[in-house]
C-alpha cells in the first residue's frame, strides 16, 4: 500500500470516529500517524530534499517582511501586487497565467515589504498538485500570507475553507500562536510528562497519549510541560516540530459581483478586507 493510500485509510476512519473524551487516545494516535504520513509524502514528492526551492521560486529576500500572496487561479493575485507595488506581472482572463513567483516591494509609511505574487494553486497542492510543493514552500518562508478570493465565488466554492486545509496539511497554521508547551528529547530516561493547568482535552490519560504519539516517531525519552490546557492536535503538532505560524489575512476581490448584504457578510469574517482591484474600491 502506497503513502497516499494509506493517508486516505487513515483519514476515512477518522471520519467513521465520534468526537469524544473517550476517543481522543484512539484520534490522536491516528492524527500522528496522518502527519508523519504526509511529511513522508512531501520528502518522496522533493526528491528526498525536504522541499527546496525549484527554479523561478528561488527569490531573494530584501526588504523589513515577506508577504505572499495566495489564491485559486485568476482571483486577481497579479492586479493587486501591480497596485501594491507598481511591478508589471502579467494578468489575462484565462487561468495559470502566473507561472513562477514575481516579487514587487510595497513601500508603506517608511518600511519596504517584499510582495510575492504566486502561481494559482488547487485542491490537492498539499500533495503536490499543480505547481503546489512551490508556492507553499514560498508561503512558509514568508512572515505573512495574504489569501486572495473571488468574492463572487466564495459561496459556492469554500474557497477560503480548501485553502485553509492545504496549508495546514503541510503544517502551517494560520492566525494561530505556538502552544505554550516545553518539549525537549533525551537520550535516555524515558518519558516525563507535567502540566501546570489541567488538561481537559487530551482524554482521561494525558501521558498515555503524549507517549504514545511519541513512539510513532521514535520517541522514547523525552521531557513535555504543558503550561496551557492544549488539544490533540497541537500535542502533535509539538511533537512533529517542524509547523510554522503565520499571520493571515483574507482579501475578498471582485466585491462588485455581488450584492450589497454578501459584501458586508464576508467583511464581518475574522482577519477579512473586502474590495474590487480592477475596480479601484
């Protein structure tokens, strides 16, 4: 059974499994085993590399932050990086007009801010996809991510939600702070495990499930401190160690495409701007 099958397996027996306090030893195993799955996948996918950067991505960082620029194809990426920061980066009707990454720098009140207008990415990028392993291998060197939508497609296409998921499923969390947890490995002496608050989401045996996600990578000794009431999913991702956290932002253009009472619903979503590029609004 190939990585992707068995990624596939993993994630339809989680989706058969209730949510509860007496399955999160059973969902957090399998959460564990899902994200070493897919970090086996993006390794085999690069080569054996770990995703370095490929040809047109390689861009040189200049200026006091990176922002880069995310979205489905022809949701405007390459109009709003021209008005951002004046760089001619081709636009056209039809899709995957962007093929490699083009940086523009944004001068704003003193600072420079590198911009990095993006391929189109699709569902399934996460996995490679498209031209996916590079835009999100540009998208974690960035400070910031600016997701761009078609407001007049959003409502049929959750854009915002598949996106969402893609990165995440490559280990970037968004809007979101590392969790206040000390995890050291040691060479020997087993697991030691301690909080200072108490732990209400990880199940009945907080340690039996910390060590047993520890053993899917080989973890046999090491110390965790847990100093806030954390979920299964940030006790892997601690354990994994390799997620980044960035600040988000969602920019929904094309905002003259729909009505009035849709705008001001997709302003009031957290971290959400709202305008039309071509538009100038």
């Amino acid at each position: 059974m190939g990585v992707m099958e068995k990624i596939k397996e993993i994630e339809a027996e989680m989706a058969r499994t209730q949510k509860n306090k007496a399955t999160n030893y059973h969902l957090g195993t399998l959460k564990a085993k899902l994200a070493k799955l897919r970090n086996e996948l993006l390794i085999e996918q690069s080569g054996g590399s770990g995703g370095g950067p490929s040809e047109g991505f390689d861009v040189a960082r200049l200026g006091d932050a990176r922002v880069a620029l995310i979205g489905f194809p022809s949701v405007g990426k390459s109009t709003l990086q021209c008005k951002l920061t004046g760089t001619e980066s081709e636009a056209a009707a039809y899709e995957f007009t962007t093929l490699t990454c083009i940086p523009g720098t944004m001068h704003y009140k003193g600072s420079k801010v590198q911009v990095l207008d993006l391929p189109g990415i699709i569902e399934g990028a996460a996995h490679g996809k498209g031209r996916g392993k590079e835009v999100i291998a540009c998208a974690r060197n960035a400070d910031a991510i600016l997701i761009v939508l078609d407001a007049g497609k959003e409502g049929l296409n959750r854009h915002r939600e598949i996106l969402e998921i893609e990165l995440e499923t490559v280990g970037i969390r968004l809007n979101q702070k590392p969790p206040d947890v000390t995890f050291r490995k040691k060479a020997s002496g087993g697991v030691s495990f301690a909080s200072t608050v108490p732990l209400t989401k990880l199940g009945p045996d907080p340690e039996k499930l910390a060590t047993s996600i520890m053993r899917e990578y080989r973890i046999n000794s090491a110390d965790l401190l847990a100093r806030e009431d954390i979920t299964v999913d940030q006790l892997v991702d601690v354990i994994v160690g390799n997620r980044v956290y960035k600040p988000c932002c969602y920019f929904y253009n094309k905002i003259d495409t729909i009505t009035v009472e849709e705008v001001d619903q997709l302003a009031r979503m957290p971290h959400s701007l709202v305008g039309s590029v071509a538009k100038k609004v």
